[in-house]
C-alpha cells in the first residue's frame, strides 16, 4: 500500500483531506490551564490552594516560554536556574517542580490525544529524579534567614519615604498597610487578599484582632478559619488605613487591600508588588524577601521577645507546632541574650529581696 495520503471521495470525486486546523499552541495551553482549575474546583480544592497553585503554575510557563508538551528536561534546568537568580528558595522551588509536575499529569490524562493530533507531539513527561529538588536543612546556611526587625523597620522607613514623593499616593499607602499586615500578623499573602472590611475587629480582646476567614486549607478540607490579633499597634495602622486610604480608591466596596479598580488584588499581584518595592529600595539581593518571608519574620520575632510557640502556631495558622518550629530562625545572638535577660531578671529579684 502507498505511503501517500489517502484521497477522499466526495459524490464519485476525489479531493485531498483538509488540514487539520491551526490553534495557537499557547492559546491553547491557557485553556488547558483553565481546564486544570476547572478539575481543582471540581475536587474540591480550597480558592486560596487553587489561586497560590494556579499563580505558580503561570510563573513556571512564562519562565519556560515553550508550551507544556514541548518542554524537555533542559528546558526545566533552566527554568529552575532562573528561579535561583531570582533568590528563589529551595522549598518554593520545589513547589513550583509538584505544581507542574501535577499539571503534566492532568495533559497526560485528559489532552494527550488531542496534542499529538493537532501538534504533532507525543507526551513525554521532562520532569526526572534530578528535578526532586536538594532538601534544605533547617540549620543549613543555604537557607536564607527572614529579615530582622532592624531590616523590616528600614523596609517601612523606605516605604514611608515613597509615600512622600509618590506620584501615585494612595498605591504605596496601601502597600505600607499591607506588608504592616503581613509582617505583624503572619498572614500569608492569599490570606490577606481576601480580607473584606468587616474582618477587622477593633474592639475584639485587648488589641483588636483580624477574622482571618478563608485560612489556609489542608488535606483537601475547607478554608480553616482563625482570630489573629492586631499586635505591635497594627490596629492603629489599620485604622489609619480605613480612615485615610481605603477611601481614595474609586471604587467602594468590601475588598480591604483592593487594587486600583477596587477589586481583590491576589498572591502573585501582592508578590510582585513587594518584590518591585524591594528592588526599587536598591538592598542587595540577599536583603530583599518575599511576602513568605515577612511570615517566618513575624514567627521568629515573637518567639525571640518571649511568646509561648503554641500562641505562635495558632497566631499562623498551622496545623501542629512541628511547623511552626521550621519557621522560626533565631538570630545569631539569641542564646547570648537569652543568657543576659535571664542574668538581668535574677539580679533584679535578688535586689527586690
């Protein structure tokens, strides 16, 4: 039999087959993406685990620059190269490796067909044992410390400065309440996005608290609700906040940090923003941090000042104090003065006497 195409009979005529028709392999991966969120929705994925993975899996592909099913490990190795000149960490390395990883899964299952029908292209998965990732050891110097109170007050300094020369004011205030959030509550970046107004509870215990409502989901269950207290008068800048800032947006609505259309800003948005205030602050590379960062900042410095773990556990959100351990990265100097407090406090006592 002839290699060549056959030829199609149309009413006794004979005529070539039509080609098959042109998508744009890009247009077409971004409805996959869809597709893939669309089956998170579907098993019951929490929007915050939906909006955080669907953001890294965004970043993953702008990186690559070539659709999913044309990727070879190469092109991975250089994906993963360019996180690391980003000051990307290993653990979040690692997440955008499972993230896509979970994504080829999902075009192997449901558009393997169709992709080599239309593209040519046979699935093969460009993930291997080499992408595994290095575990990082808690007490590992590759692992990048959270900035210290020192760093963060230069951070809010600079920030306060922006809004001075601004051309834009109400932006960077907003900003400046954000990250105060962030740094002061713990509250990872999704969670502060989804604040709505009415979660601010001024006259709730002696501080004032956050109703941090869509927290952190795990195992598949629903959004896990906590109280977080506005510490380090968080309250008084949040109050601010509502009085001064929320109202220059032009638009009213529930949306407590809004973008400038009034709507809910999201994780990768709120990533950005603070890694562009970072660069335009001109700190080296190894000062700057990400908004996961302000969260294991805001864990060690209240651990450092004394408070129970467990109250650091609940403050965060995490379902058991093995977790919260890992985020706390004391100071090189913290048994020192550890040593000169307690020091410090006998002395007193035995002057008391």
């Amino acid at each position: 039999m002839s290699g060549r195409p056959r030829l199609h009979s149309v009413q006794g005529t004979a005529v070539a087959p039509l080609p098959v028709q042109f998508i744009d392999p890009m247009a077409y991966q971004r409805d996959c993406v869809d597709a893939f969120v669309a089956s998170q929705v579907a098993r019951g994925f929490s929007p915050i685990t939906i909006d955080n993975g669907t953001g890294v899996l965004e970043r993953f592909l702008a990186l690559a620059d070539r659709p999913a099913w044309e990727l070879e490990s190469a092109d991975v190795d250089a994906v993963m190269a360019a996180l690391i000149k980003r000051g990307v960490g290993a653990v979040t390395r690692r997440g955008y490796v499972g993230t896509f990883r979970a994504f080829f899964a999902f075009l192997e299952a449901r558009h393997s067909t169709q992709i080599e029908v239309q593209f040519g292209v046979r699935l093969s998965d460009p993930l291997d044992i080499f992408h595994a990732g290095r575990h990082v050891s808690d007490d590992s110097p590759a692992t990048r410390p959270p900035p210290t109170p020192l760093r963060m007050e230069d951070f809010f300094t600079f920030l306060r400065g922006q809004m001075d020369v601004a051309r834009k004011w109400t932006p960077i205030a907003r900003d400046y309440a954000l990250f105060r959030m962030l740094y002061h509550g713990g509250l990872r970046s999704a969670e502060a996005a989804s604040l709505e107004i009415r979660d601010l509870h001024f006259d709730r215990g002696p501080f004032g608290k956050v109703h941090v409502r869509l927290g952190k989901a795990a195992k598949g269950s629903g959004p896990r609700p906590r109280w977080v207290p506005m510490l380090d008068d968080l309250g008084l800048i949040l109050q601010w906040y509502l009085a001064e800032v929320r109202p220059r947006f032009r638009v009213a609505g529930p949306v407590l940090f809004c973008d400038e259309g009034g709507g809910q800003m999201n994780s990768g948005s709120i990533r950005n923003r603070l890694a562009h205030l970072c660069a335009i602050e001109g700190q080296p590379v190894h000062e700057r941090f990400s908004p996961h960062g302000l969260r294991h900042a805001c864990a060690t410095r209240n651990y450092e000042r004394g408070i129970d773990l467990v109250a650091i556990q609940q403050m965060l959100g995490h379902w058991n104090v093995g977790t919260t351990m890992r985020y706390v990265t004391p100071s090189a100097t913290f048994v020192e003065d550890a040593y000169r407090r307690a020091v410090s406090t006998t002395i007193a006592n035995l002057e008391q006497e």
